[in-house]
C-alpha cells in the first residue's frame, strides 16, 4: 500500500477493504465489472467457480478463502450462479448441464482452461495444483472458445 498522505491513496486502501475476496456477479453490470478488471490488466487470471445451488457456493467459498488472500494480486476469484447466467459455463469450457465446476481464464493470454476433474469438488489443495499447472503450461487451453466465437460471427457485409 503506498503512503496514505498521497492523493488517491485512501480511496485505494478503501477499494482494498471492501472488495471481498471472492466476488459474486449478482447482474450484468457486476459481468461488466469483470470485463472491465481484465481490459485494465488489473488482475492476470480469473478463476470462476460455477454453482446452482448456494450450499455449494458457501462450501466453496469457505475452502477457497485462504487460497483467494494468498493470491488476491494476482488472481480473481469468483462464484458464478448458473441458474442466473445459464451461458457462461459454457462459454468456459465446462460441458453443457453443468451443475458446478471450475475454470480458470487468463486474461492476458485470453485463454479458458476448464478443470475437468473426476471430482464434483475441487479441494483449494487441488485448485492451486490445477494453477500452477497452468501457470507452467502443463494444461492445454480450451479450444472450443475460438469455434464459440467463428459461430457467432456476422456475416451481414
């Protein structure tokens, strides 16, 4: 944290202690709130849990908390409910009908890499195993983004 007496500095310590360490889009403007951290560079990596039902978001939530502080410059965690955004598990490589899982997008690479484990639960042992592999290039990234995106073309001109 730089010197409170700054200009902006306390406005920033504020930023800090408010945000909470996993955020939970509520709407789209919380969604455009995402794009916006990943247009600024503001965090390298989002990684998004998808839940339908909220004991598992709390399960989560508190399995992740010690993971979430320990890389809160670097990474965003979030807790997407797919019965709100019914799309988005999709868009991040997990299988259609989802009911929960994992996925990890880059944001400086703009690439998706979904955890598809045996598992229905990931452990926060298991999530920072699956990102570092992914930091180191172990995991090959979700290709079906790009085909989402040629299908979803215009073709007006």
């Amino acid at each position: 944290m730089k010197e409170l007496w700054l200009v902006g500095a306390l406005e920033e310590l504020l930023g800090q202690c408010t945000t909470p360490l996993i955020f939970e889009p509520q709407g789209r403007k919380d969604i455009a709130r995402l794009g916006k951290m990943a247009s600024q560079g503001e965090k390298s990596m989002v990684v998004h849990y998808f839940a339908s039902f909220d004991k598992d978001k709390d399960i989560y939530r508190k399995e992740m908390r010690t993971l979430a502080k320990k890389y809160s410059d670097e990474l965003l965690f979030t807790v997407i409910d797919v019965n709100e955004h019914p799309t988005m598990p999709a868009l991040a490589g997990l299988p259609d009908g989802v009911a929960s899982g994992v996925s990890i997008e880059d944001l400086r690479m703009g690439k998706v890499f979904p955890y598809l484990g045996k598992q229905k639960t990931i452990s926060a042992v298991e999530l920072e195993a699956f990102l570092a592999d992914v930091v180191n290039g172990a995991v090959t990234p979700w290709e079906g983004l790009q085909e989402v995106m040629i299908e979803v073309g215009h073709d007006e001109l």
